[in-house]
C-alpha cells in the first residue's frame, strides 16, 4: 500500500511496521488535521469472515478503554473487507526494540514499567478485557519511561455466555510470553496476562528468558511444566521483595499468582517505596546525635585530661620513690664502708668475708663486694669474684652521685634491673678501697605498677560515669529539638495549626514561645488571604 492510498477517510502517510496479523500505517486524518496510526487487517487473514467480525469486535471493546498506559484508539471500521483500527501515533520504540539494544535496565526503571503495565492491565481486566499477548514488542516506552500498551486486536472480552476456551488448532498470543492455561488450552483469564508480565519482568530484571525451548513444542512443555531457573542465581543483586513478586507472577497454577493488577502494582510501589527511602538515606548526609556528640566530647575531655594528669603524677611518684630508694641505698653502703675500714686498713680480708656473708644473710642484696686500694674483691657474697680484680659494668647507666656515692642502673643478669652503690672506704679521708652494693628494682617496679593500675581503675571509673551522665544529659537536650523540628516540619507541609504545648522555664521554653508566636503570625497571615477562584 502506497502513501497515495485513503482508508476510509484517512490519507495513509508511509508504512511504520508489520507483524503476523496486521500492517500498521502512519496515517493523516484531514477532518481534524490529526497525525495518527491506522492498523489494517493483512490480506490473508481477511478471507475468513468471522477472524474480520471477531478482530473488529474485540478491537472496538479495547477502544472503550481509557487508560493513560493503554493506546488510545480513536475508530474501528472496515474498507473493502479490510479491517482496521485508527490509534494515537506512540513517540517512542517497543519494549523489545530497546532491549535487543542489550540495554541494561536498573531495578527502578523495571519497577516503573511494571508498575504502569500492572495498573494498566487491571484497569483492563476490571473492564472484562483480558489482552492475552502481552509481550515487549506490544509494549512501547517513551524516552521519559512511560509505557503505552498496544495491540488488543486478539483480547478476549470475559463474558458468562461466551466461551473461555481457546479454540483447538488456533494458538493465540506469542508462545515466548504465553502462560501455562493459554498452552494447555484451558481457561483464560486476567491473570495469563500477569503471567507474561512475569515472563517480561523476569527478562528485564536478568536479561535472560526464563523459558528457552529451541522449538515450539519444547518451549510450551517448559512453560506447562517446568519452574525457570530462579532470578537470585542468575541476578543475585535483585532485592529480594522483587524476586518474590516474579517468582509468585510465574506460578504455573493461576491461583497461586497475584489474583488481580492491582494487587501486582501495590506490590510493586511497596518494593520502590523501600527502594527510594534506601536511596534517600544514603544521599542524606550523616549527622551525628546531639547526645552522641555531647558524650564522645566529654568523654575525650575527661580522659585526655585524666591520661595527661596520670602521666604527670606518676612519673613524679616514681620520681619520688627512685630518690627514695637511692637516699636508702647510699646510707646503707656508706654505713657498710664505714664498718669495713678497719679490717681493710689492716688487711684483715678473713673479716671482710665474715662481715659480707653475714649482712647478705640479714638483707635483701643482689650483691655486695668491697675491694681494697688496687680494685681487688676481697669480700663478696659471689665467692668466685673473690681475688679477682673488679670487673667494670656493662652498660651501666649513671643516675645519681650523692656526697661521692655513685648510683647506676644496670642489668644484673637473671637478677634483672639494679642500682649499683658505689662509694669510698676512707680512712683519713683518704681512699682504702670501695663497696658496690647491688639492690633490686623489682619492689620499685611493683609499686609504680600497682601505682599507674590504681589510677587507670580510677580514670575507667570515672571515664565510665561521665559517659553515662552525657549521655543522659544528650538524651535530655536531644527530646526537645526533636519536638521543635517535628512542629517545623509541619509548617513546612501547611499545617498551620500546629503549636507546641510543652512548658519549660529554660532556653528551650524561650524557643517554643517564639516557635508558636511565628506559627500565630503565619495563620493569620493565611486566614485574611482571599480565596483564590
């Protein structure tokens, strides 16, 4: 057919597509200056008289359908035996013209095309119209996401008086989308329709068919009888809600599918609902609770406060012990000088002995040594240094020189950290020989330990007790901005009425005074505002 051809009393323009059934024009309709499509029934399919009344029948049916995702169709008639259907010109590309593109559809974009092909076939089916070939290329989709659906020249109007039953030999509908009922010839109704819009979604969401029987006959025994691989292993990412909602729109048993559109659609907006508040709470940026930040402030305070304050007291108590413990040390080695003098003058070296192997009985020494003037051992309570010159210590660290006693700190061995004493045996003052006396760190060490454990208890506890009250006190600042932002969230919406009847004798006291005095002076700004025509 040339673009010279009228049908009826439209001037058809060029050609935009053909399918099995039908041939679809751009057409012109002069009465009205109207661009529009005209759909005419194929040559071959016009010999049978009653396939013309039953197209021309069931295509004037869909055009008593309004819907804004539906086609609107404008008139139905015949010329020269050929039926046709005159329809609005869609903007846009079939479903399946888009998704051999290999478009990769988000789940909200198939949320939305769900969403308007459930509510559109519901308001068909609630009109006795059940389409029976919902498939992609009957689906056309604008550039804004918009559906329209298109192709109700094979529905079936529901009717009690009317058959149900497909008739034996005529397959209507495409065999990739049909549902289990249509395959087996059995009863049609609204929901094969939610069936194959199972099959789309399923498409969409995975961008794999759910049935891929490479004949015909295969394909129709996997639809009768065999369950689609599940989405969850192919599109593991799909939320779960989502993936229910597919799985109960691909039940083989009508019964067990959603029993009307509207019930597919509501499912639908509850799964994008949850969707969009997702994404509206990660795109909201994170605050910090007021009480959260009021305790972790105080808490830092109070334990960098207490952790500098413990650092400080400790190292001074230690301090104060270490002199201690060295004051102690050179009294004990001078006094040990004093009472070795004589028999050093006199060389009385079996005395010496005598006097070392006694005091290391009485005290807690990790050695003690006198040496005479050439820096021989003459005493020690380690009897094999005894004669040998004095070794000189290794790695010794020198802390203190108290009135000619020299103090160290080195490692005895296994004995672990000392103070060495080391002072004079005078006589005359004049230099006979010198004692080293060895004392341990170990009792030293224990109480700064014992020390620095007492205080970080006592900085947990207090740490532990500032928290908890912050955040009780965060608690109780926290519940009044709450209630003063929940009243300015309803100015926002309009409701002016809104006051906050909380008293409080506080700042925040102030604040809602100012809050109701501001929600007083828009109202009545509002009520002597004119009504708008």
């Amino acid at each position: 057919m040339n673009s010279s051809i009228a049908v009826g009393r439209y001037q058809v323009v060029e050609e935009l597509g053909k399918g099995a059934m039908a041939v679809v024009y751009k057409a012109h309709d002069p009465n009205i200056d109207r661009t529009l499509a005209i759909k005419i029934l194929r040559t071959e399919r016009c010999i049978d008289p009653e396939y013309r009344m039953r197209f021309l029948r069931e295509a004037k049916a869909a055009g008593n359908l309004s819907h804004p995702n539906i086609v609107t169709i404008f008139d139905v008639g015949e010329d020269n035996n050929r039926p046709y259907i005159v329809m609005e010109l869609l903007e846009g590309l079939p479903l399946d013209v888009i998704m051999k593109k290999n478009k990769a559809f988000t789940v909200q974009e198939v949320l939305h095309i769900g969403i308007q092909l459930a509510s559109a076939l519901d308001y068909a089916h609630s009109n006795r119209v059940v389409h029976r070939d919902i498939k992609p290329s009957n689906i056309v989709c604008n550039a804004n996401g918009a559906i329209k659906i298109t192709d109700f020249g094979i529905a079936h109007i529901e009717s009690g008086d009317a058959t149900q039953q497909t008739q034996m030999g005529e397959v209507l509908g495409t065999p990739q989308y049909m549902s289990p009922e249509q395959v087996l010839g059995q009863k049609v109704d609204g929901r094969s329709d939610l069936f194959s819009t199972g099959v789309i979604l399923y498409q969409l969401l995975t961008n794999q068919k759910p049935f891929k029987g490479e004949t015909i006959a295969t394909l129709m025994f996997q639809i009768a009888t065999e369950e689609p691989t599940p989405i969850g292993q192919v599109a593991p990412s799909i939320p779960a809600p989502l993936r229910l909602i597919v799985d109960k729109l691909l039940k083989k048993q009508p019964d067990k599918r959603f029993q009307s559109g509207k019930d597919l659609a509501d499912a639908l907006r509850r799964v994008q609902q949850d969707l969009d508040e997702e994404t509206r709470k990660q795109s909201e940026p994170r605050i910090i609770p007021l009480r959260v930040k009021w305790t972790a402030i105080m808490a830092t305070i109070v334990a960098l406060t207490m952790v500098l304050s413990i650092t400080v007291v400790y190292k001074k108590q230690y301090a104060a012990m270490t002199q201690q413990m060295i004051d102690h040390g050179t009294s004990l080695v001078k006094f040990i000088a004093t009472e070795n003098a004589v028999s050093v003058l006199s060389e009385e070296w079996t005395a010496i002995e005598l006097f070392v192997n006694e005091v290391t009985a009485r005290q807690d020494f990790i050695y003690l040594s006198v040496a005479d003037h050439k820096g021989i051992v003459r005493g020690d309570n380690r009897t094999e240094n005894i004669g040998k010159p004095v070794e000189p210590k290794q790695g010794a660290e020198k802390i203190a020189d108290n009135d000619g006693t020299q103090v160290h700190s080195l490692t005895a061995g296994s004995k672990g950290d000392v103070f060495e004493y080391d002072t004079p045996i005078l006589f005359q003052n004049k230099e006979i020989g010198r004692v080293y006396v060895g004392l341990s760190q170990d009792s030293l060490k224990r109480v700064g330990n014992l020390t620095l454990m007492m205080m970080l208890i006592l900085m947990a506890v207090t740490l532990s007790a500032v928290t908890v009250v912050a955040y009780i006190f965060g608690n109780v600042l926290d519940a009044p901005l709450k209630l003063l932002r929940s009243a300015l969230d309803d100015i926002a919406q309009g409701r002016l009425h809104h006051r906050i009847t909380q008293q409080r004798k506080d700042e925040f006291g102030l604040l809602f005074k100012s809050f109701n005095a501001m929600a007083d002076s828009l109202q009545k700004r509002d009520d002597e505002q004119p009504p708008q025509a």
